[in-house]
C-alpha cells in the first residue's frame, strides 16, 4: 500500500523538556490527577464524542515535518470536543485547531525566537508549553479579516520559519489550556483518557502500517522521529492505547476496533484509516521517552466518568 506522506518531524530536547516541566505547578500526572486512577476493566474511546460534535470529522495528511502540530491539535479537538459532548460544557464547537499554530508558537514564540529557519521539527514539550502560554487558532473562525478554511503545509513551512502573525496571537491566547502535565507510562495515559483527556506522544518509536486480526500494528524495525496522538484506552487480555496519526486517512490497512464492544466496526472513515491500537508496553516505552503531555481545559484534572460507548451512544 502507498503511504502518500510520510515525513516526521519530531526533534527530541531533553534540556528544554526539563525545564519546562521543572517550571509546571503540577509537573507529573500523580500530582495534576491524584484522584485518578486506571481500571482495566473499562474501554474508553474518544472520538465519538468528536463525532458528536463535529460528524464527518476528518484531518489533512501533513506535507511536511509537523507532525508535532498535528498532534497536539488532535489531542486539543479531542478535550474540547469530550468538554462538550459528554461534560456539557456551554460552548460551542469551534471547529478543528489550527495544525500551523501550535506548531508555529512551538518553534518561535516559545523560544523567543523571530527566525527559526527553514528545517521542520519541534519537541512535545515546545508543544505544550504553546498550548499553555499561546493557545490555537481554529479552522472556519474569522478573525478580522482572515478565515481558514483548508489544510496548508506552505502555512506551516512560512509560520514554522517565522511564528504566527502578531494580528493572530490575541486571538489564540482565547483558546489556551489551562493545566497540562508529563505522561510517563501507560498506567498514566490510561487514567487520563478515561477521564476525557488524551495524550500527545512523542517519540523515537515506529510501527507496522498493517493492523493484526484486534486491531494492532506492532512495533517496526525503523525509528519514526514522530509526535501521535491516544485517543483511546482498552483493558482485557490485550491492553492498548488507540493511536491516530497523522499521515492521512489511507496510511494504515487491515482490520478495525472501533473501542465500542458491540459496534467493533462502527468507526468513522477518518478515523478507520488513520488509527491502530498499540499495545500497553509499547505505549510504556513511547512515554518514557518522557516528552509527552496530556492538556486539561481546568486547573488539574478532575476525575469525570466516561460511559463506555456502548452501542456508539453518547
């Protein structure tokens, strides 16, 4: 099978992830959730409520090294959209994050930088901190005079060189995030994503592109410099982490799980094809990299009950 875009773009800064988890009131998970807690029991996948919100929801294949962007985007769609659906937060949907943005902010404004050059790449934790301090732009919203309408890896390239306009940035900071913190092992993960929050993962760890006969692609011979996103969590004899990434809706091939026990089919287009279930201690290895965050639109993270999206029914 064809993959049409296959770049990376994930360039790993230990010194800077550290200080910037150094400088988070609630650095680790323990103590940004310390109410939450992982149950194998329970299987918890996200994007119906992103199909809730938004039917039809689908993402353009990246066009050059930001795949942190993307990431960080998909995890941003899957809070707001899970505020909404399921806590019945009194917003409106605001349509899909701005990929150029968070990526932009993450290579420039957070480094104090004015020229970040011409060659891709950012870190989770630049990501993070964007989210945090900057905030994103989002698809389909005016702001003066500027609306965005479709996916352009020449934005990401001029943005990713330069940073986000300065006409743009008062916009941005109205969507920011208010709390995020380090995911370090899949048990963390877990917890967090039953509770509606997802996780930006970045990491040295490459996969097959052909789902097993549950699901899974396994772990691949090449490193994958390469940020994805968890978007879901499911327990049982084989636990896992739901992966979607960000090479288009036709890069992966063989059979789904959709995550809802009785509708093992039942998963939108986009999402069929971009995603896979990863198994838990492939996940753990990802996570220990430790350049991987998890967003709350609150301060910490309260637990919150998700139903198990039995019968694909919010």
């Amino acid at each position: 099978m064809a993959i049409p875009h296959r770049p990376h773009g994930y360039i790993p800064d230990p010194a800077g992830t550290e200080r910037f988890v150094a400088s988070l009131p609630m650095p680790t998970m323990s103590q940004a959730g310390p109410n939450l807690a992982y149950d194998p029991k329970r299987d918890v996948v996200l994007w119906p409520a992103i199909e809730a919100v938004s039917p039809g929801y689908s993402r353009a294949a990246q066009q050059i090294g930001s795949c942190t962007g993307h990431g960080y985007s998909m995890m941003i769609d899957a809070l707001s959209a899970t505020q909404i659906a399921v806590h019945g937060a009194a917003e409106d949907w605001p349509g899909r994050s701005l990929e150029a943005a968070i990526y932009a902010f993450s290579r420039c404004e957070v480094r104090g930088r004015t020229n970040a050059g011409t060659a891709d790449g950012s870190s989770g934790s630049s990501c993070a901190k964007a989210c945090l301090n900057y905030g994103t732009l989002h698809y389909n919203v005016r702001y003066d005079a500027e609306t965005f309408t479709e996916y352009s890896g020449t934005r990401e390239k001029i943005w990713g060189a330069s940073g986000v306009p300065d006409s743009l940035e008062k916009f941005a900071k109205l969507n920011r995030v208010t709390t995020t913190t380090l995911v370090t092992t899949f048990g963390e993960f877990a917890a967090a994503c039953q509770s509606g929050y997802a996780t930006a993962v970045c990491s040295m760890q490459g996969f097959t592109f052909k789902r097993d006969s549950d699901g899974f692609c396994g772990p691949g011979r090449t490193p994958w410099s390469h940020c994805l996103c968890l978007i879901g969590v499911r327990g049982g004899k084989r636990p896992g982490g739901l992966v979607v990434n960000s090479w288009g809706a036709n890069s992966n091939s063989g059979p789904h799980y959709s995550g809802i026990p009785d509708a093992p089919d039942s998963m939108p287009t986009f999402f069929r094809g971009c995603t896979w279930w990863a198994d838990a201690d492939v996940i753990d290895r990802m996570l220990s990299q430790q350049d991987s965050f998890s967003c709350s639109q609150y301060m910490g993270f309260p637990p919150r009950r998700l139903p198990s999206w039995t019968g694909g029914v919010l």
